[in-house]
C-alpha cells in the first residue's frame, strides 16, 4: 500500500506540476468589464477666455465730457515729407513708417481679409490718411496687431507710434495716454441670436455676456443693472465663437463691432437700447502734444474734404447706412 | 518493518496515527518515504518557481515585443502627426486666399495618421484604461473636436469671414493646451513601461540560480543518505534526477544571461537613442510650430517667438538634444543623419532670423513668405531636413531595438517547457530511484 500511496502521489503531483505550468504559461491579462463611466464633452476655450481677470473698475477719474479733451491743432499742416524738425512726426518720419496698433478681427475696422490675407478696413485706411499725411504715402505704415488690453501698454513702452483701434475714449484713459478729437461716434449695445427671446442688457440677468478683455464694453457689463455675469476674451470674433457654440449669450459692445459680427452670422441680431456711447479716439504717448495737434489737424482736413464719408461709405455704408455728419472736433482749449 | 496499517479498522483516531508516523520516521524505509516526498515537492516548488520566474522575463519581453516598443512609437507617431497638423494648419491659413493644396493634403495625412496611431494605441489598453483625464481618453475625446473646429474654420474662411481665425486660434488653443500635453503624457508613459519591461527581463537570475542550487543540494544529501544506508554508490534514478536538475541550472542560467545581454543592448543602441532621438525630434515640431504661431499672432506674438528660443536652445545647444543624440549613436548611418539633421537645423535657425528681421521691418508678407513658401532654402524646406533626417536616425535605432528583444526572446524560446520538463523527470527519477531501494525493504 506504501507503493499505492507513493505512486499516485507522484502521478498526481506531475499532474498539478504540469496543470500549474500550464496555467503561467498563459498569464494573459484577461480585460475589465465597463468602459471609464460617464464621458464629459466640453467645447474648448479660446486662448484666454473666461471670467473677468481683475474686477473690472468702474470710471474712477471724472474729467469732465472726455471728447472735449484733446490739443486744438496750433499750426497749419505741414507739408507731407516736410516735418518740423525736432518734432515727434520728424522722428516717424526718419524711422521710415508709421507703427500703428490695430486689430485684427473686427470685420470693416480692423480686420485680416481671408483673400489677401491683409488687414484692412475703417481704422486701417484712418491710419493709411495720417500716414499719407507724414510720408506722402499711405503705404509707409508698419501694421501691429493688438488686443484690446494691449493697447495702453504698447503705447506706453513706445512699441507702437499710436493707436487705431475702435478704441473709446474715457477719462481713466486720459490718465495714461493723449486722444486725438473723435473720429467715430459708436454706442454699446446687444447680440444675441435671433431666435433667444432676449431683448436688451437688462434681459440678460445672471446670463453670460462677453466683451474683450479691458475694454470699456466688459465694465459696462459688469455694472449694469440687471446683473450679467461678464466673460471676457481677446478679440471680439472670440465672442462670436462663443456664441455659436453656445458658451455664452449674449454679445455686448459698440455697435459698429457688432454689425461687423451679425455680418458674420445671420441668425444673430443688434438687439436693445444703446447701452453706453462710444466715442473713437486714436490714442498716442501722453508727451507727444505735437503729435496730436497734428493728427488732429489731419482729421479736420478728413472732415472738410470728405475724405472722412468715402472711408465711411467704402466700409460702413452697407452695414449701417448712409454716412452721418462726421463727429465735430471739440478741444479742451 | 511495520507497514502501514491499511488491515486495521477503517479512520484510527488522530493520536494513534501521529505515533504510527513517528516510530515509521525513525526507520530507513520511513526516511526514504519522506525523502521521496521531499524530493517530489522541491522538484515541484523549484520547476514552477522557476518555470514562473522564465516566464515573467518572457511576458516582459513579449510586452517589449508587441506591446510597449510598438506602443512608445505609436506615441511619438501620435505627438508628432498631431504638432504636425497643428502647424501646417496654421500656416494654410496665415497664407492667405485658398490654402494651397499642399498643405491641405499634408493636414489630412497628419489627421489620418495621429487617428491610425491612437486605434493602435487605444487597442493595446483595457478600458479602464481610459478612464476620464487620462492621456489616451483626452486624446480620443478631443482629436475629433480639435479637427471639426479646423473644419469650421476652414469653412468659414472660404466665405471670407475673419470669425474663420478666431475658431483656427480655438482650434490651436486647443491642441497646445489639451492634446499635445496629453500625447506628451502618453509618450512618457509609453516610454517609463519600456524601462520597466527592460529591467524585468534583464535581472540577473537570482531566484532561478538560488533555486536550482537548492534542489541540487537536497539532490546530493538525498544521496548520501542512500548511500550510507543501502550501500550502494550509484543510484540510476538519482542520476537522472541530479542530471537534469543541473541540466535545468545552467539552461537557466545561460538562458537568462543571454538575454539581459540582448536587453542592455536594447537600450543602449536602441531604445535610449530613441527616446533622446524622439524628444529631439519632438523639438524640432515644436520649433516649427512656434515659427509660424509668431507670425500668425501677428504683433502679439512675442510669446511664441521666446518659446521658439528656448526650444531651438534646447535643441541645439552644445549639450542639446541633437549633441545627446550624436555622442550616444553607435551606429555610423545614425550618426552621419543626426550631423546632416544638426547642419540642416543650424540653416533653419539662421533663415528663422532673417524672418523675424523681415517681420520686424515690417514686411509681413515677405515673412510669411520665407516661412511658408517651398523654396529649397526657406524655413519649411529646412525644417523638412530636420525632420526626416531624425526619422531616418528614429527608423533605424528602432529597428536595432526591435531585432536586440527579437534575439532575447529567441534566446528565451522553450525555456519554461524544458524546465518545467526537467522538474518533472527530476520528480519522477528520484522517487523511482528511490523506490527501488525502498522495495528491498519488503
């Protein structure tokens, strides 16, 4: 019985042995039942959007009406190519071309045409006039993109000769940069989709509203009364991306921003009363006074010699309607 | 002398058992059962200890086989078609008017490609794998949103509207915040899985080595007791037995040895130059990416053109990515393409200056031109040296990779069924070997 005993024993232990071997040789990894669970699908942000990044602050300065601030032009226009010398446009002038801040993406403004792939549109051919004025030549200017919050910056670290760029003029502006008089008289108002039901800013009450990172557009939002919830971007065609895809409700800024965005989409609309008055300056270095008198001598001369309504009427005059009266020039002195 | 008692009555009690068992341990026949059965379970511990221990070497390199090797290239393809897309889309639409057919085409074979890498990847994973925020699953989830913004933004510029740019930018935003770190992620991963299967399948053999000395040791006192007590020298079984045993110790051994050597050589002329080669590589995208990104920011891209310094810094500084590359190479092809990519770098770098000055100067168009253009010697012509030149140094470092686990897995080939084999006739020679002698008891 002993040799039973043994014998069944080693049989059945080559047995487990080889069941054992055969067993590690086939350590697949057998797959988990389920899939992750529950799948998020956000759309994405574009690069920098999303809630205010400083509270935005309401008008601290009071300076008075902020249109009536600018230098009375002391001289006649000199003549193109002729600068005085030691003065700021004699300093453009050897450098070879006018720097000028622009956008990039707001259609007849500022705007990048998918064609030619050049900027062009009202604020372009504006800085075109003054460059025409310095050089003799409307093509002597160097063109520099720049977000809204970038404009009072790259003036300031003399990045850029001035600025063109639906920008309005406000009193805490007038702390840190000279406006030329008033080139452009917009409102700020309210896209929406056609089909949203709302009516206006005061029907837009804890609804998303978008406008540009430090423009005047993103405090007015967060000032107004009915309590939007302010989202700022870097270029108003950000807004529109938003929009469509549903990440926001509503648009709010200056009219002529936003006709240039219905263009772009027509199942949106300019909807509600204005909700603040806009008024376009070109903005440049505090110091350089002679500049501005000159820029503004030059719009007075855009103004007489309409120059000023066929800007108008090749930009604007299919989206808004017929040229108004341009905006009067007031000074402060 | 007293045989188990199988005559007695049926189920003794416990204690009547146990005394029966000692008094049979203190006989030689008693002794040469439990000899029996120790030799039967260290022959059985030791052949699947060990048979296991071969094994997970060969899982480790079969994994370096068919799963993480392939895996970590299907990472890098993954990263590359992806930055690749990226840029070349960028710079369809920073051309201005219809984008060139070229460029469109080389798009779609990006996209076709980073999708074609990421089924590979994404079939080689369970699905707990994709667990929402890992790489694999921002990769799958987003790559299709990433393409119909492009789509959308293509659209949109052929009927003229700048809204066209703001979703292109999305689109970028898209790609550099989301999908490039996530491939960058998978990459490592990928990579760190290819180091770890390397060292599991390149350790020195310390388990099978301790192993079959131990079952040689109890072999050899098994033997000496037989010999003491039955008086006979040899003992066929025993042979047999210690024979194969040994047999099993030194296949083992020299199994093993064999491969770790095949492995160290997987890294060293493989898969270390891959990864330098890769992250090179991986530079050199972002470069390209950074270039046209500056010009399409147009006057605020100040950003991208500082990360194109610190990358191309990176890239080709005297202790570089490209210099790692050269002074690791150990093959004379390699190195000979790692210099022409490290020449072909040195142009772009210097056409990329003139850009920037052009740019600068204010002549946007002529910039965009020497970036985009397809000139022999603009920016995209250079840019294409660098990067099939490191293709070529990554093809073929890959492939030394691939053939070094290939010889280590050969090497490795009918290990577990020879020692499990050997277990087995090691068991059964000396319990035979045994049991004859333990019939001369009766």
């Amino acid at each position: 019985m002993t040799s039973g005993w043994t014998g069944r024993t080693v049989l059945g232990t080559i047995a487990a042995l080889t069941c054992v071997l055969a067993l590690a040789s086939c350590t697949a990894t057998d797959g988990g039942v389920g899939a992750g669970g529950d799948v998020r699908a956000e759309p994405p942000l574009p690069a920098g959007a999303g809630a205010p990044s400083s509270e935005p602050k309401p008008p601290s300065t009071d300076c008075g009406d902020p249109t009536a601030q600018s230098s009375r032009p002391t001289q006649a226009l000199p003549s193109p190519g002729q600068m005085p010398t030691g003065s700021t446009m004699a300093r453009i002038h050897a450098s070879g071309k006018l720097v000028v801040g622009v956008d990039q993406n707001t259609y007849q403004f500022g705007y990048r045409d998918p064609f030619t792939g050049e900027i062009e549109g009202f604020d372009i051919d504006m800085a075109r006039a003054i460059a025409q004025a310095i050089f003799g030549n409307p093509n002597s200017i160097q063109l520099k993109i720049l977000t809204s919050g970038q404009r009072i910056p790259a003036l300031q670290a003399g990045d850029v000769d001035i600025v063109i760029r639906t920008m309005s003029i406000t009193c805490d502006r007038l702390q840190d940069v000279a406006f030329s008089s008033v080139y452009y008289e917009a409102n700020q108002r309210v896209l929406v989709k056609k089909n949203s039901g709302y009516t206006g800013i005061d029907s837009l009450g804890g609804k998303k509203v978008c406008a540009t990172e430090g423009s005047t557009s993103l405090a007015n939002i967060a000032e107004a009364e009915s309590d939007p919830v302010p989202i700022q971007v870097q270029d108003w065609t950000d807004c529109l991306v938003l929009l469509q895809q549903n990440q926001v409700d509503a648009i709010s800024t200056d009219d002529t921003i936003l006709i240039g965005l219905a263009a772009q989409d027509p199942f949106t609309e300019v909807v509600g009363a204005p909700v603040d008055s806009e008024p376009y300056g070109m903005a440049m270095p505090l110091a350089e006074d002679d500049f501005v008198q000159f820029v503004n001598a030059v719009l007075e001369r855009m103004r007489a010699d309409g120059s000023w309504k066929s800007i108008y009427d090749k930009w604007l005059a299919n989206l808004i309607g017929p040229a108004p009266v341009p905006p009067a020039a007031r000074y402060r002195n | 002398m007293s045989a188990p008692a199988t005559t007695e009555s049926a189920a003794p009690d416990r204690e009547a058992r146990t005394t029966e068992l000692t008094s049979l341990a203190r006989t030689t026949p008693g002794v040469l059962i439990i000899l029996t059965a120790v030799l039967i379970v260290v022959g059985i511990v030791v052949g699947i200890v060990t048979a296991l221990s071969v094994q997970s070497r060969s899982t480790a390199l079969d994994n370096l086989q068919s799963r993480s090797g392939p895996l970590s290239v299907a990472a890098q393809d993954i990263y590359r078609s992806l930055s690749d897309a990226d840029a070349t889309a960028n710079s369809a639409f920073l051309s201005g008017g219809l984008e060139p057919t070229t460029l469109r085409a080389r798009y779609e074979a990006d996209i076709a490609q980073a999708e074609s890498a990421l089924s590979v990847a994404v079939a080689a994973r369970e699905p707990g794998d994709l667990t929402d925020g890992s790489p694999l699953a921002t990769l799958s989830n987003q790559l299709s949103v990433y393409t119909g913004i492009v789509e959308t933004a293509r659209a949109l510029n052929h009927q003229g509207l700048p809204v066209g740019a703001a979703y292109q930018r999305e689109a970028s935003n898209l790609m550099r915040t989301q999908l490039l770190p996530a491939a960058q992620d998978l990459y490592r991963a990928e990579t760190d899985q290819v180091a770890a299967d390397q060292d599991d399948a390149a350790a020195f053999p310390v388990v099978e080595l301790a192993l079959g000395l131990l079952a040689l040791a109890v072999l050899v006192v098994a033997q000496v007791y037989l010999r003491r007590h039955t008086n006979r020298v040899f003992n066929i079984g025993m042979l047999v037995a210690t024979g194969a045993a040994l047999v099993s110790l030194v296949w083992v051994v020299a199994a093993t040895l064999g491969v770790s050597a095949n492995v160290e050589d997987s890294r060293d002329r493989g898969s270390t130059q891959v990864d330098v080669l890769a992250q090179a590589r991986i530079a050199t995208l972002t470069a390209r990416a950074d270039e046209t990104l500056t010009l399409v920011a147009r006057g605020s891209g100040a950003e991208f053109e500082k990360h194109y310094a610190s990358t191309a810094a990176h890239l080709a500084g005297d202790d570089g990515l490209l210099r790692q590359a050269l002074s690791l190479a150990t093959d004379d092809g390699v190195r000979e393409r790692i210099q022409s990519a490290i020449d072909s770098q040195q142009a772009w770098h210097e056409i990329h200056q003139e850009i920037r000055k052009t740019d600068e100067d204010g002549n946007f168009t002529m910039a965009v031109q020497m970036v985009t253009g397809t000139d022999a010697d603009g920016a995209a012509a250079q840019f294409d040296l660098v990067d099939a030149d490191l293709r070529g140094a990554l093809e073929t470092t890959t492939r030394t990779f691939t053939d070094e686990v290939g010889q280590a897995s050969n090497a490795i080939t009918g290990t577990v069924a020879g020692v499990a084999l050997l277990a087995v006739l090691m068991a059964v020679g000396a319990a035979v070997g045994i049991w004859q002698r333990l019939k001369e008891y009766r």
